[in-house]
C-alpha cells in the first residue's frame, strides 16, 4: 500500500475509498486529493492527506502511479485537461465517473494514456459495492493490479476486456441496487395489501431483503439451491414462486426487459 495516488474529487465514493485505503495502511503522505479549498483543509485535517485545490498544485517530485477520478461525470469534460501532462507509462488513470467511455479520456489525455475505465456500484458507500473495470491494452499487468487493490477497499471486482459490455454492468450491477430498494417497496405494497400495517410491512420487507443478502453472501451455495432450500413442495413459497417463475409474466422475464432497456439507455448515453 506504498502506492503513490493522486485522487481527484473526495466525495461519498471518494471518501469510502479513502477511509478503506488508510485502514488498510496507505502511505497518507502519498496521497494527494484535488478538491474545494474548504473540504481540502478538512480531508487534510481528519485522515492527514495532501489536500491540494489544483492539480498544478502537486509537487514536481510526486509522480503518481495511479490518478483517480471520482469526480461526478457532468463535472469530468471541465477538469480532466488538465491532467494531460500527467499521462505517462508510469501512471494510471483510473476512473469511477459512470458513462464516460475510454474514448473520452484518450480524446483529452492522449492515445498512449493507460487507462481503467470502472463501474462500481452504490453499496461500495458501505464497502460492499460490486466494481467491474476494463483497461486499453497498453495498461501493465502491475498496473491492473494496482488497481484492483484499491478498488477492493469498497467491495468486490472483476473485469471485462471488451469494453462494450460496459453497457451491460450498468445495466445489471451499477443501476441493480435500485431495483432491490424496489423489490423491497413492492414486497412492503404487497404485505399491505394483505392486512399488515404499513410500518410493520416495510420493516418486514426490508430486513427480508436485508437478511437474505447476508445469507447469500455467507453462504457457499448458489442463490438457486438457497431458493430452494426455503422452498417446500407444495407449500406457500411454492406458491409465490409459480407465479414469480412464470415464464411468460414472471421475474426473469421482467428482469430481462428491464436490464435490456438499461443496457439500450447506456448505450444512448455513451454515444
């Protein structure tokens, strides 16, 4: 963890990240953190950082191997010039700024950048995000590796050479956490519907998916062998799931249409 980072925007992300690094024995004095004057005082106060207001600001003898962008997308295509100097064999650009293609960092830092193009998730606010990453092929073996440790902080990671598949972990992993937070409000509808209070449905609803989660990521089975583990035949669970199983009007149907759709939106979006 003596990698040498320059992490460019410290907000929700920004921050979970770097209270994982740390806990895990970054170098503080090799990190530097572009941001507001008055948030770089205080990131500089709290975890003993480098907060700096520009990236001009860096020092000449600091040669980050990884710059980091956490900034939000819509502010990315205003900032990123400047760090064109920076792009060297040595350094990595690493970036969690959803929708911007690796096209978009070559167009503004130059063809013979290295860069990661990432997709984590909303959870890795809590260190149990989902990251998916994709390089240009002259990132090094090292390289990649350096950023799967850093990523690892806030969660899980794989990677995908193609880069058009992008759009399909954004429409799976990167917009999934949302259709869980709605499986949740259509359980508690759902338990309303059948007489439970409306209080007593959402908390019962909630630490369901809550609790079923922990299962799952405990559990050395498969989500289907759990599923069936709940499942007698003939019971009310069978019940529900012939219904949630229908293959013409059932869940997977559903979920296939709607990550497709994702998928298609992600696609607009780059383009």
């Amino acid at each position: 963890m003596n990698t040498r980072l320059l992490l460019v925007g410290c907000g929700k992300m920004g921050s979970a990240m770097l209270e994982g690094w740390l806990a895990q024995g970054l170098v503080a004095s090799n990190v530097y953190i572009v941001e507001q004057p008055e948030a770089a005082e205080k990131l500089q106060t709290s975890y003993g950082i480098n907060g700096i207001t520009d990236v001009k600001d860096v020092p000449k003898d600091f040669s980050p191997q990884v710059v980091l962008f956490a900034v939000k997308p819509q502010v990315l295509p205003d900032v990123i010039d400047a760090y064109k100097p920076l792009a060297r064999a040595e350094t990595v650009f690493l970036s969690v700024a959803a929708g911007k293609t690796i096209e978009f960092f070559t167009s503004h830092l130059g063809e013979n950048a290295r860069i990661v193009r990432a997709m984590p998730n909303t959870p890795a606010a809590v260190s149990r995000g989902m990251t998916v990453m994709c390089p240009t092929e002259n990132v090094s073996i090292a390289q990649c590796n350096m950023c799967e440790t850093l990523l690892k902080t806030v969660g899980l990671v794989s990677w995908v050479e193609d880069e058009s598949l992008m759009d399909a972990v954004t429409a799976l992993s990167g917009s999934g956490p949302a259709y869980i937070f709605h499986l949740v409000e259509a359980m508690a509808q759902a338990g309303e519907t059948a007489g439970l209070p409306a209080e007593q449905a959402m908390l019962l609803a909630r630490q369901t998916v809550v609790g079923a989660g922990f299962l799952l990521d405990s559990s050395e089975e498969t989500a289907e062998t759990l599923r069936q583990n709940v499942t007698s035949p003939g019971g009310t669970t069978a019940a529900a799931l012939n219904v949630l199983m229908d293959q013409k009007s059932g869940l997977p149907e559903l979920m296939t249409r709607a990550v497709e759709a994702a998928r298609k939106r992600s696609v607009e979006l780059a383009g």
